[in-house]
C-alpha cells in the first residue's frame, strides 16, 4: 500500500506542477511581459514539484508483486494521471522555452530549468513503470469493444488513460480522489467563467464600461450514487462523499484533469450538496444525489 501512496504522490506534484506550467504558457502566448513576470513567480514553485515526483519515482522499492487487484488498479491510475501530467508538462515546458527566447536570463535560466526537470520527470516515470509491469487499469465496467480491446494492446497502463475508466481526477495533497462508476459518477458537468466589468451611470447617457479583472470561473458537477450497485468493482459504499468532505476540509487547492488528458488548473472546492433517498430500515440511503461546486484558485504573480 505505501508503493501506491508513494506513486500516487508523485502524481499529485506532477499534476499540480503541469496545472502552473499550462498556466505560464497561456500567460506568454497572450501577454508575453505578464506571462515573464508570472514565470518568475511561479517557476520556481513548478520546478521544485516537478522534481519532488521525480524523486519520489526514483526511490520506489519492489515490483508490486502480491498486490490485491484493487491496489494494482490503484497503482495504474495513479500511473495514467502521471504519464497525462509529464506529457502536458513537456509540451508547455518547450512552448515556454520559445516563447522567452529573447527575455532576460534569469526568465531564460527559469524556463531552462522547467524543461530540464520536465526530461527528467519523463525518463524516471519510464524507468518506474518498467519497474511495476503488473500495474492494471480498473476492472471494465461493461464488455469492452473491439476498439478498446485493441488499444489495450498498446500499453499496460491503457485502462487508466482511455475515455471510459474515469471522468474526472482531482488531485489534492492528501491523495488522488477519482470520479467514477465505482465512486461517485457525475452526469452534469457545467462551467461558468464571468468577467469583471465595471458599470458607471451617466447622466442622460447609456452606462460607460470598464474592464477591471478576469473575474472568476465556477465549476459544478450533479450526480448520483447508488451506494449498493455493482459495476464490478463492487458497491461504491456511502463513504464517498465523506472523502470529499475531507478534502474541502482541508482548505487547499487542487487540481483537476479530465479523463481525456485536459488539465482544468487549481481550485478550491467550496460546496458539496448532498440528498438521500430511498432510506432502507437502518437509515442507510440507496441513493445519494450531489452537487460540487469548486472556484478556480487565483495564482499569484508580481507585475513585471
């Protein structure tokens, strides 16, 4: 079990570092002097998470052997959120490099670094994965088809990647939570992005306007679970939510990846809605309806 944790805290840092790294090179490609002054900022933060994952993959111990079948799943996810992290991580990384080519060298040596650590975060994530081959996907949930059988073929960790093992992956310092059938599965996802825009009246005249800030974005998930359905992994329990809970009680930010690969960035999450129906004789619900909702995390960057 502490072989899963390790990887799966690994995958933490490298997701955490891959949401400020897409960051910085949104910043750059729209504002080449903010997204400098955003580098300086949070460069440093990025590097040091990025080699914190790479240290931790390098010092993993044992094959895995002996692991119960939830544990190697376990271990494959953790491994499918990383390899997503280290490809976002290397993709912006070389963005960033070309972008600050003509800044100033501390901007340059900063980006160097992110590129160098981003090399090695990929060959440690190779060599850790050669390392765990018995590492698996979780259990499929319905027949795969015949698409899916092939592409199984090409990866022991496809399971964790492909389109249908997980919805969503929030990653917070304390662990990897993932939203699926086997845990909680959501089947409304909505995003409201809003825009600070300063109204001043004027005599006579229609409002004048004023751009003031990005202002904020919000995400709300709404699902359900079936707290004594099976879809082969067994019954996801009651528990799930209180998961949740847990990390909102942390009051840190985390990030959160699609199943497809897309980093969303850093959030907070701010409300969790939960109602019981069909209550058996003990109490115990049959079915837990939810809403999330989680506010995106503002970095912080000094004006260059």
């Amino acid at each position: 079990m502490a072989l899963v944790q390790a990887i799966g805290q690994a995958a933490t840092r490298a997701a955490a570092a891959a949401g400020r790294v897409s960051l910085v090179a949104a910043k750059l490609a729209q504002d080449p002097r903010q997204g400098a002054a955003i580098l300086q900022s949070v460069g440093g933060h990025a590097v040091a998470d990025i080699q914190a994952a790479a240290s931790g993959l390098s010092q993993l111990r044992g094959t895995g052997q002996g692991l119960a079948d939830t544990d190697r799943s376990a271990m494959g996810r953790a491994y499918g959120a990383l390899d997503n992290a280290v490809a976002a991580i290397q993709d912006k990384a070389g963005r960033i490099v070309a972008a600050v080519a003509q800044a100033g060298s501390a901007t340059q040596q900063i980006a160097k670094q992110l590129a160098e650590a981003g090399q090695a975060l990929k060959q440690a994530n190779t060599r850790a994965q050669q390392q765990h081959p018995l590492a698996a996907g979780p259990v499929p949930t319905a027949t795969p088809s015949p698409t899916t059988q092939r592409a199984a073929t090409t990866s022991p960790f496809t399971g964790a990647t492909g389109p249908a093992s997980h919805l969503l992956i929030l990653t917070a310092p304390s662990g990897t939570f993932y939203f699926n059938l086997s845990t909680a599965a959501h089947d409304s996802f909505k995003r409201q992005t809003a825009y600070n825009v300063a109204s001043q009246d004027r005599l006579t005249r229609r409002p004048a306007l004023q751009a003031v800030s990005q202002g904020g974005e919000t995400i709300t998930l709404s699902g359900a679970i079936f707290t004594a359905a099976d879809f082969g992994t067994g019954a996801p329990g009651i528990g799930q939510l209180t998961r949740l809970r847990k990390i909102g009680y942390a009051l840190e930010p985390v990030t959160l990846t699609t199943g497809f690969g897309e980093v969303l960035g850093r959030w907070y999450l701010v409300k969790i809605d939960e109602e019981q129906a069909g209550l058996l004789s003990n109490g115990a619900p049959r079915k837990q309806s939810f809403t999330l909702e989680f506010q995106r995390y503002g970095e912080d960057y000094t004006n260059g």
